[in-house]
C-alpha cells in the first residue's frame, strides 16, 4: 500500500480485497495541514461527513483554535477508516478569508453590515407584519439537506407548530423527494431498506442512474475490493455516461436519458417470463402482482430497446444478471430522480426486489440513496414538506399524535392539503403569495432550474428573503437579510446518512466573527416570535443541541424512525455510528428493515396512502384501506411516457446535468479547496466522437449549450458518452470563488441557465436530467484540453491530454 498516494490523482486510493460474506478490512486515510504530523495535533473531534450522504465517519484535527485536517475512523461501520477527495481536502474552507461574520441587511439597495439585534428584528417585524393580514401562508421556508437534525426539528416545530404555514420544504425535494416517495409507494413508509453492510454480502449490484464512484467514493472504494476480493459479485450499471462503475460492469446499458421507467419496465417483463418470481414471497408480503405483470407483459427487451436505443440482447443479459441473483443490492440515484417519470422508474427497482424476495436478508436490500449528508433528517425531522416522524397529513390519529406532542391545537398544524413543494414555494413567491421567504443553508440562485426565473423571484419587489450560509453566494447577494451562519466543525448536531447511521458531528472550534450556529438562529427567532403552547408555555422549550435532540427522541418514538435509543451522550462515546431505529426493542440499532413484513405500510400506521404514479394525485384513506389492509409492501406499476421536451431540428441533443468527483454542489466549500478547486477549476461540455465529428468540433473547442430557457459556454470534452447526449456539470454559478479562476462576475456557466421548470408529478422533484438542447461553436480551441478531470466519468478520448494530479499538496496518508 502506497502511504502517501497523491489523491486527486487516485481518487480511491489502494485496494484492499475481501471476500462474500466476510469484513471490509479497516484503510485509516488522513490529510494534515502541510508541514504538520500527528503529533502536532491538540485535539480530536468527532464528525460525518457533509459532502455527500454517505456518512464517512472522521475525527476532525485541531490545533491553537484552528481545524488543520481529518482523519478517518476505523472503527465505524460505514467507511472503515476511508475518505473520498472531498473530505480529505474540503475543511479547509472552513477558514477562508471570505466566510461571512456579520449579518446584513439591505439599506437603499446595497446589503451594509449590522448586529444580530437589527437583523432578526427585521424578520420578526416582517413576520408580525404578514400574520394579522395575509396570514401564516405569507410566510415560507426554503431549507437544506445539509444542517443537522436539531435545526430542522426545531424550523419545523416554528413554521407548522408556531406559524402554522404549509409553506416549508428542503431542497431535498430537489435531492432525495423521490427516494422518499418511492419508499412510501411501495412500503408505506420512508426509511431505508437496505444497508451498506448489503454489498459484503451481495453476488449482484445493480446501480440505476448512480455515478457512486464519483458522488459516494468511499461506497465505491467497498465495491471495489468486493470487486478485488474471490468471488466479486457481478455488475449491472445503468447510465448514458462511461463512469467507472460502467468501466467495471459486466452489463452497462446507456439509454437515452428520459428512458428508465421504459428499461425498467422491459427488466421486470423478463424477470417475470423467465419466472424468477418469488411466489410465496409474493403471497405473504405484497399486493398488486398481478396488475404489474398485466403491465408490462407487453414490455419486451425489443420494444425497450427502440425506446432507450440500448442493444435487446444487453437487456436481456442484464435482466439473467438479476434474475440469476441470490443476493441482489440495487441502488437508485439522480439519473432516475431528476426525470419527468422519476418515482414511477424508482417503484420499479423496489418491485423488482420484491418479485425476487430479495430484501431484508443479508445481500438483498435497495437503496434508494440520499445525496445530501442530512437529507434523511430533512425528512423525518419534517422540515421536507412531511409532517414530523413519517407522520401522515391524511390520517387525523397521526395530525392528533403530534399536536399532543406539541401541545398545539391540531388545527393548527395545516393538514388539508399536500404540504406546499419547493417549486410552488418559489412560484408563490413569484406571484406575491408569499412576502417573507428564509432560505437556509442551500443556493437556489444557482441550483434551481431556470436560473433567468429564479433571479427574478428572489430580486422581486415586495419580496422579502432571508439568507442564512457561510458565504455572500449567488443567492445571497440577492437577499434582504444575510445571517452568517456556523457550519460543521464549528456546531455540534447529529446527521443520519443514507443507511440510516447516525452519527454526531461535534463543534471543533468557534466559528468566525459573529457568525452563530443555524439552531441557535431559529432557536433566537422562536424567543422573539414567543410561540406558545396551549399551556401557555414556551412552545420551543430547548436551548441547545442536545436539548432538541431530546425533544426530537420524543416526537419520533414509536414511528419507523425510532430514536428514543439515542442520545448525544451515547453517540459521543460510541466507537460507530448507530441504525435508527433504536430503541428498547433494538438498542443496537436496526441493520435492516423489513426482515419480517411491511408493518409501517398498515393503514393505520403508513406515512402516505399513495399517489397515482401517472398524475400524482394522492389516494384517499378509503383507496388504500380496500388496496392494503392488512399492512403489506405494494407493487405499483406505470406505463412509459416519452419525456415532455424530445429532441427537434432546432435542439437536436439531449442535454443531462449531474456531478464531478471533486466538487460538492455550487462549490461554496470545494471552490475553496485549493486541491480540489483546480482539479476542476472551469465548467466544460461533454460529448461523443461521433456528435464532435458531425459537428467538426474537437477537445478543448469553447461552444455554447443552448436550450429553450438559456444558454452557457464551456470548452469541448469528447469522452465516450452515448451518442445524442451533451453533459454539463452543474456546479459553476455566474459569482466565482476566491478559489476558482479569479474572483468576480462569470456569467453564463450555470447548467441551470439550461434548465427547466418542470418536474416529476409524483415526488416533484424538477427534471434536471433531460432537455432538448442544442450546441455550437463560440471559437477553436488554442491547443490547450477542456478543464475537466480525466480521472472519472469526464476523461478524454484523447490520449494526448494530461492526466489530473494533485502534486505534493494532495498526498494524503493511507494505513491498514
Ligand atoms: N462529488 C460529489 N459527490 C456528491 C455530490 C456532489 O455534488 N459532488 N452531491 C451529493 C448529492 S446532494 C447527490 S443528490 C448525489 C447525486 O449522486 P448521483 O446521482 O450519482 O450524481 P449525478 O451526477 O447527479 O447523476 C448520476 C448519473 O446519472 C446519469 N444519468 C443522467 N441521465 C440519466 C438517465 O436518464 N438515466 C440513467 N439511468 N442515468 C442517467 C449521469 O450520467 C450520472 O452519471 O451525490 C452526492 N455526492
Ligand atoms: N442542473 C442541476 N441542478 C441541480 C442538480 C443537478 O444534478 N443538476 N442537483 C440538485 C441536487 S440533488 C441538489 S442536492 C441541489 C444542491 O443545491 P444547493 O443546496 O443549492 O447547493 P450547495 O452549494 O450545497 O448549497 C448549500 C449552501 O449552504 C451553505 N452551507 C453549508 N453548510 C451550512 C451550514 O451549516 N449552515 C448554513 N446556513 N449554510 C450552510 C453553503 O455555503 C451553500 O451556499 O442542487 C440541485 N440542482
Ligand atoms: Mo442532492
């Protein structure tokens, strides 16, 4: 094993192969400040991750005051010491030069420095303002998934228990809205099915639209020493794009984008002619069988095959793959989430789960995945749009439960509705329906669709937005009100990954200047705003993290998300991070859900009756009542629908958008970390050979991508994505960052200029991942390649190009 394997240069570092059934061995990785070692460290500091939903377990360096590094925690269950890129180098912006340390306002037009004092009482003015006239539905919030769970607890317990707006969603609704829908669709509830653990186990991956290589490395680093090990399971990878799971597979089916539900459709049609059904397992746990194999009997590899322009034969051989399985783990990311029939696709992987038996077991579980470190606490916290605990809107005992929970009249937490989503929100707030809107710890002004749109909303007269992050972003710059906030490292909280482990990040230092921690924002906003209860008594009754987090145990015990087993104590002193749920009955916590039936999916117990997968529109109590009573997982099925904007003369491509491996989101933090900011320093443009011959385009060439919203420019990277389909990363708003290429107004790179405002009428989660676009050149290319990696899912056909590295800064250490 290298020692100091430069990291950007070898993203997942050295292999270290196991066996089926047997443990991931232990890889420590760490990244000091330069010239520092070990020794010169004051203090450890436990933390997760926060660059994605993983939950790589750390122990955060400090010294005289300052975070100088991080360490990965062998002991924990989910990342056995290792860590991706991202978290070995993106620390570092905790302390850049420009993090925000005073709170703005705006005076005559320009945001000017003032005290916490003037700043809140602005937004309690503002809101004592809108209650008497327009009401509480003037009022909305747009969150995270990227706080810790006492913050979302408590901005949940204000705006539905205090303010008693329907208006409060996360952009997970951009994020994880179908993970959670598609579990409530198929077993009642929302909550991970399957575990990490699943992948030691598993003879069959199956990744549905998930570049895990690049948005999960460590998870990636798991699978790959499976893939080193014995006996390596097998590979199927769905994605238009060459990622390295796609290098790696034994089948890689690349559809046109729009396509899943159609693939999936043909998967399920061949899963059920061969007759690799579970019948018994059919019998005792689901209902609805029989209408989806009505559905998709139609459904032949050949008529997939036309649709998504994949080889029949390739379908065919994937679905041998997963009807040979005995132990099947699939996992489901943005290349379904982000599409126009985003939750019927994701159901589809469940039911194919549950037509083979394959859950619950050792090796057989979905994971709907998580993108955002917190996006599982968004939801269950009900900060997403849900009601608190996976409660149900539509059951009155569960409206009942939590305002005896909260000691609040049940009227008024709002309830005759869905709750309102994020793209409504904005649309209200475009329209004047709502007058203050608080945006917490998200940069809507570069990652909603449609930025032209979007700009216009949050410059709106008679709009009045509060913004709380790190940084004067895009979105900020926009804002009425800016509230420095603290980030990890710097606030102590708990974050729950994408397998249900919770894990506690500590505060390491104190953050800078006045800025505070998000709780103690919302926590100073409940005292001034003085919620009450029935009693009469302080409806907000923490004071601090762990408080919260006591009232939160409270509010979930007894629902899926059980955490009453918990406590900040506890998780401090543990050696990994713990399952929810835990509880009296499971004090270890949980390692898999469903081992014996679906019970959250009774009719009295489950967080949703369901939707029409077609139209979205909810079932009623009746429906599901006559559908399930007696509690089990429930197999729907759709019909594929062509995605609404199809290629034309005008805009002959498909445009799809996603990730890179070095950078987090609009780059707020790996913008600001040198290693990582110049291994992707500038936007680029992805294409095939054939598209850049037709077009006589080449490496390197600057053109721009045009849709009917907008357009963007970047430098020409011809790789071996599926032909008719131009890639544009996301990450690089029109603000750039200290770290990037030089600081300033860098207009006309954000993929969301492109965007549309569309979105799945399920989940309603916008369409990130198909539009018609079109692509010309701006001017030749000087010689010098596209500033995109070469290391992943964006490297070059052309040998010639230089290979990305991260020279002596990026070494980082490695030990087994
Ligand atoms: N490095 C890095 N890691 C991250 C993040 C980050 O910003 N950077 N963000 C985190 C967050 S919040 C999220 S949500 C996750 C997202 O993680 P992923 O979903 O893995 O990332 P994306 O790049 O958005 O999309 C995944 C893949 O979908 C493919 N795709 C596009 N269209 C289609 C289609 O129609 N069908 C199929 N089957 N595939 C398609 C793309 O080619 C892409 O490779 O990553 C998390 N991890
Ligand atoms: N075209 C396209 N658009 C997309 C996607 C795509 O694939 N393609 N993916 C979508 C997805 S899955 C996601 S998750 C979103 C992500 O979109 P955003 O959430 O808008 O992206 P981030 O850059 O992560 O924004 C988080 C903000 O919170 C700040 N922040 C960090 N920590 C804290 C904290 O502790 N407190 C506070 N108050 N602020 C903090 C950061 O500085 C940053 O400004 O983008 C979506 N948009
Ligand atoms: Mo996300």
């Amino acid at each position: 094993m290298e020692p100091n394997p430069d990291r950007v240069a070898r993203p997942w570092g050295d292999r270290t192969p196991y066996p089926a059934g047997g443990t991931w061995p232990a890889r420590t990785d760490t990244h000091l400040a330069e010239g520092l070692g070990p020794d010169d460290v004051d203090r450890w500091t436990k933390a997760a991750s926060v660059l994605h939903s993983n939950g790589d377990a750390m122990d955060v360096a400090v010294r005289d005051g300052r975070i100088v590094g991080v360490r990965g925690r062998a002991a924990d269950r989910v990342n056995h010491g290792r860590l991706g890129p991202k978290d070995l180098f993106g620390w570092q912006a905790c302390h850049a030069p420009d993090r925000l340390t005073r709170p703005l306002v705006r005076e005559q037009g320009r945001l000017v420095p003032c005290s916490w004092d003037t700043a809140m009482d602005r937004i309690v003015t503002r809101t004592r303002d809108l209650l008497p006239g327009p009401g509480p539905e003037a009022i909305g919030f747009y969150t995270s998934g990227q706080l810790f769970l006492e913050e979302y607890y408590t901005l949940a317990v204000i705006a539905r228990g205090g303010l008693g707006t329907p208006h409060l969603d996360g952009n997970t609704r951009l994020c994880t809205a179908t993970a959670a829908e598609s579990l409530k669709e198929s077993f009642g509830s929302d909550g991970q099915p399957g575990s990490f653990t699943d992948v030691d186990h598993a003879d069959t991956l199956a990744l549905f639209g998930h570049n895990v290589s690049e948005t999960q490395p460590v998870l990636w680093m798991r699978i790959l020493d499976r893939l080193a090990g014995p006996d390596p399971p097998r590979l199927v990878c769905v994605d238009p794009r060459p990622t390295a799971a796609a290098a790696r597979a034994d089948v890689h089916l690349a559809p046109r984008p729009g396509t899943n539900l159609a693939l999936l459709n043909a998967l399920l049609h061949e899963t059920v002619r061969t007759g690799r059904v579970d019948r018994a397992y059919l019998r005792t746990h689901t209902v609805g069988f029989e209408e989806l194999a009505d559905r998709v009997a139609p459904c032949t590899p050949e008529w997939a095959a036309d649709i998504c322009d994949v080889p029949a034969r390739d379908i065919v051989r994937a679905a041998e793959l997963l009807g040979g399985a005995r132990r099947l783990v699939s996992t489901v990311l943005q290349g379904v989430y982000q599409s126009h029939q985003a939750t019927a696709a994701a159901v589809q992987v469940n039911n194919l789960h549950l037509l083979r038996g394959m859950l619950g077991r050792p090796g057989c579980g979905v994971l709907q995945m998580n993108g955002q470190p917190s996006a599982q606490n968004t939801r269950e916290c009900g900060a997403d749009g849900d009601l608190p605990g996976f409660r149900n809107w539509q059951n009155p005992d569960h409206v009942r439960e939590l305002a005896g929970i909260w000691n609040v009249d049940p009227e008024r937490i709002p309830h005759d509705g869905p709750p309102t989503h994020a793209m409504e929100i904005f649309r209200l707030a475009g329209e004047g329906g709502i007058g203050l809107l608080w945006i917490s710890g998200t940069n809507p002004a570069v990652s909603l669709p449609e930025l032209a749109r979007i700009r216009g909303i949050l410059g709106r007269e008679g709009l009045v937005t509060v913004v709380q992050d790190l940084f004067l972003t895009e979105t900020a710059r926009l804002a009425d009100v800016v509230l420095p906030a603290a980030t990890w490292g710097e606030k102590t909280g708990v974050i729950t990954n994408a397998d249900r482990t919770v894990h506690l990040c500590e505060r390491a230092v104190d953050p800078p200047g006045l800025a505070r921690p998000d709780l103690d924002v919302f926590l100073d906003y409940a005292r001034r705003m003085d919620f009450r209860d029935r009693a009469g008594a302080p409806l907000v009754s923490w004071h601090d993290a762990e408080s919260a987090f006591e009232a939160w145990k409270r509010c979930s015990a007894g629902r899926p998300c059980d955490y009453t087993g918990l406590s900040h104590h506890r998780l401090r002193g543990a050696a990994s991070g713990i399952q929810w749920p835990c509880d009296a009955e499971h004090p270890d916590g949980t390692e898999r859900l469903y081992t014996d039936g679906f019970t959250w999916a009774h009719p009295d117990a489950c967080e949703s009756y369901g939707k029409d997968l077609a139209t979205g529109d909810p079932h009623d109590a009746d429906d599901y009542r006559a559908l399930n009573p007696e509690g089990r997982a429930v197999i729907r099925s759709a019909a594929y629908e062509p995605p609404r904007e199809e290629p034309d003369a005008a805009y002959p491509l498909r445009l799809t958008t996603g990730r890179t491996l070095y950078h987090f989101h609009t780059r707020t933090k790996t913008g600001r970390a040198p290693q990582l900011s110049a291994a992707a320093p500038e936007v680029w443009v992805e294409l095939s050979a054939g598209e850049a011959a037709v077009r006589g385009l080449a490496e390197g060439d600057l053109v721009e991508v045009a849709t009917r919203r907008g357009a963007l420019r970047g430098r020409l990277r011809v790789t071996a994505i599926r032909d008719g389909v131009v890639f544009v990363p996301f990450h690089y708003g029109y603000w750039d960052t200290p770290g990037g290429t030089g600081g300033g107004d860098a207009p006309g790179r954000a993929a969301n200029e492109t965007t549309a405002t569309d979105w799945d009428p399920v989940s309603k989660q916008p369409l990130f991942k198909t539009a018609a676009a079109r692509l010309t050149l701006v001017e030749r290319g000087d010689g010098r390649p596209s500033p995109a990696p070469t290391t992943t899912a964006s490297a070059p056909l052309d040998p010639t190009v230089p290979p990305t590295t991260g020279g002596p800064a990026a070494r980082a250490g490695q030990r087994s």
